[in-house]
C-alpha cells in the first residue's frame, strides 16, 4: 500500500534544460532497482522547470530512496545543471489508484 510520497522541484540553469532532462531519464533504470519505490515519475513543467514524484509503503522506504544512488548523483550534479537547490518535499498519500499489477508488487516488495 502507498502511503507516502516525494515531490521535488528542480529549476534548470540557463542552457542546462536539456541536459537535465537526460539526467533525469537516467535515472530510470536506477530507481526500478528500488523495491520500496512503487512508482517514480520524472516530470517537466515548463520550459526549464522539472520535477520529480515517486511513492513508497513506508517511511524506511522512502528513506532508502533519500538516501540512494539517484539523489546522490542529483545532489552532486545540482550545482552544475540547477538555479537553485532541489526543493525536496515529503508528503501524505491520502489515496492512490495503481494498475492492479503495480498494487500487488508494491505489496510484495513490503
């Protein structure tokens, strides 16, 4: 079951949009390597602001995921490709809707 979330917002520097943009497709691969981290989207708002959502089952989930391989590579990239620092918020799920497919192996990586 999903009950927390993430949301960060990242602010491209001038000219680095693209280059933001592939890091976040990069890091695809690393999160579905995470089995606390039960769906994980990349996003762009606008022409240079970006962003990322992903959900977990619990707090040790979401810590896990803080604390991995994707946010590290953003921390030590962050002041090469953003404005400004990622804007890392935590938040509540108060109610979710997942393929059923997804929901059972959410389930099971808990």
């Amino acid at each position: 079951m999903v009950t927390l979330a993430l949301y960060v917002r990242l602010e491209a520097k001038p000219g680095k949009e693209k280059e933001v943009e592939q890091f976040l497709k990069g890091g695809l691969p690393i999160v579905q390597e995470e089995p606390d981290t039960i769906a994980w989207f990349a996003i762009r708002m606008g022409p240079s602001t970006f962003g990322i959502f992903d959900v977990f089952p619990h707090e040790k989930g979401r810590e896990a995921h803080l604390a991995g391989r994707v946010a590290a590579a953003l921390m030590a990239k962050a002041p090469e490709l953003l404005a400004t620092p990622p804007k890392i918020e935590k938040l509540d799920v108060l109610a979710v809707k997942l393929p059923e497919g997804e929901a059972i192996k959410g389930r099971r990586a808990a």
